[in-house]
C-alpha cells in the first residue's frame, strides 16, 4: 500500500489515522481548521516579469527584435572590399587624367621636310599611348565593380536592403565588359573595311558589314543603358554603408561620384569612411552600435 502524506503540512501519515500527526490536520480532504488569530499569511514571490532587451539596442533595432546588431567578421571583409575598390578606382582616375595633361599635342603628329615643302603626318605613339592608358583604366574599373559587388553580397546575407545593389553592380560589370567587347568588334568591322576600300579611298557599301555595325551600336547602345543602371545600384549600396554605419562619408561620396570631375574625392571620403569604420572594429572586441 502506497504511503499517505498530510495534504496540508506534506508529513506522513499513520496508517488507519483520522489526523495528521504532526499539525492535526484531518486526514480525507477535510480542509484544514483555520489558523489562529495574528499568524502571518505564507509568503508568496511573484514570478519575475519577461526579459526587456537593452534599451539602446532596442530603440536603434526594432526589426531586430531588440538584439544586438549583426556587425561582426562580414563587416571586416565588407570594408576591405570597399577599401580595395576605392583604391583601384583612385588609380584608375589619376591614371586617365594625368596622363594626357603630361602628353602634348605634338606627340601625336610628326613634321619633316621634304622638297615641295614641310609634310605633317600622324603619329600613332601618342594615341597608342592613351590606348594603353585607357586600357588599364578599364581594367581597373572592373576589378573596382567586382570587389564593391563582393562588398556588397557579402553585407546582404545579414542585411536584405544590399541585395538589390549587389544585384545592379553585377550587371554594370557585366554591361561594361559587353560594350568593351562590342567596341572592338566594331572597330575590327570599320578596319577591314578600311583595308578593303584601301587608306584614303571611300568605304563603300560592298566593303563595310553594314548589319554587322549596326547590331554591334545596338549592342553598346543596351548595354550603356544596363550599365547606368547599374551604376545607380552602386551609388543606393555606397548609401546604404553609410546607413548601416552611421559614417556620413560614405553618403557624400556617393552623391561626388555622380559629377566626374568630383569623383575623385568621392573616392577618396569613402576610402577614409571604410578605414575608420575598419579601425573601429580592429580596436574593441565588444559589439559595436553605430549612429
């Protein structure tokens, strides 16, 4: 037979007793005589109230339930891809502008004396030149685009709003490469014509690839339009690091960037704006709240 305990003081129960030893209680679910005058009702403790997030983080993060923001190693390689990205379009900006300042015009021509007088003719070291100069702008340019896509794509497995610009920066390296390889061809149509008419003759219409051409300008012509586009989603994600960091530098590089002769510094504040960020997180180990 099981053991019997007092429902009201929990000692145990004699067997066949009708009280309970110990406080007198009535054994069979009788309630209990109620206590004498004076004594003190048993103490209660209320059950503690529900965990209230920090305020900071929950006033500056509400979408995030109140928790701590996300900033952590995605962040660090983030930033050194912006840094890299403004580095290279640095150079490739110095590069387009100073070398022409330092190539006069009389590069490009030539004059020597002959008998009937002085003959001018082109020389083709200084176009060359631009044409190498250009060449490795360009291919600083993509390598720029591909690494603020990596900035980008990285940020938006924790952040939504950079998928979009990650997304856009794509397509503008992509339409980039396109019109780069539809300019060429281009030029390889317009120069077999040119051989086959002979330097100086008309280029007609047996000679030039008409259809050709045309599809190869309606080809540049698309892909200018991707390529706007897309340097559009590169100037929102340039904003939206700003945002997420409370770094106003970032925000005013991007608006520079949109006038070319500014976009130089707009390059440079957001490679000050991604270093100072950078340097935050390099010196404190403890989770970082930005503005």
């Amino acid at each position: 037979m099981a053991a019997r305990f007092c429902s009201h003081c929990g000692s145990p129960l004699v067997a066949n007793s009708s009280f309970c030893a110990s406080c007198g209680a009535p054994v069979g679910g009788i309630p209990p005589p109620p206590a004498p005058p004076g004594t003190p009702p048993p103490l209660t403790f209320p059950a503690p109230p529900p965990y209230a997030p920090y305020p900071p983080y929950a006033s500056a993060y509400p979408a995030a339930g109140g928790g701590p923001p996300p900033f952590g190693e995605a962040d660090r390689n983030a930033l050194s891809h912006v840094s890299l990205a403004a580095i290279l379009g640095l150079v490739g900006a110095v590069l387009i502008i100073v070398v022409p300042l330092f190539t006069p015009l009389f590069a490009f021509t030539s004059a020597s004396t002959v008998g009937s007088g002085t003959s001018v003719s082109l020389d083709l070291s200084g176009l060359f030149l631009l044409a190498t100069t250009g060449a490795i702008t360009l291919v600083f340019t993509v390598i720029e685009l591909w690494f603020f896509r990596q900035a980008f794509g990285t940020l938006a497995v924790g952040d939504r709003r950079f998928s979009t610009p990650a997304t856009l920066t794509l397509l503008a390296l992509l339409a980039l490469i396109i019109i780069v390889v539809a300019v060429v061809a281009l030029v390889a149509v317009v120069y077999q014509a040119i051989l086959c008419a002979g330097v100086g003759n008309t280029i007609t219409s047996t000679c030039l690839n008409v259809g050709a051409a045309l599809a190869m300008i309606a080809v540049v012509a698309i892909a200018a339009i991707v390529l706007l586009v897309g340097y559009i989603g590169l100037l929102i994600g340039i904003w939206r690091l700003g945002t997420r960091y409370g770094q106003g530098m970032f925000q005013a590089g991007a608006i520079l960037l949109i006038f070319p002769l500014l976009g130089i510094v707009g390059l440079i504040l957001i490679l000050v704006a991604a270093r100072s960020v950078r340097g935050k997180f390099d010196s404190t180990a403890y989770p970082m709240t930005f503005g």
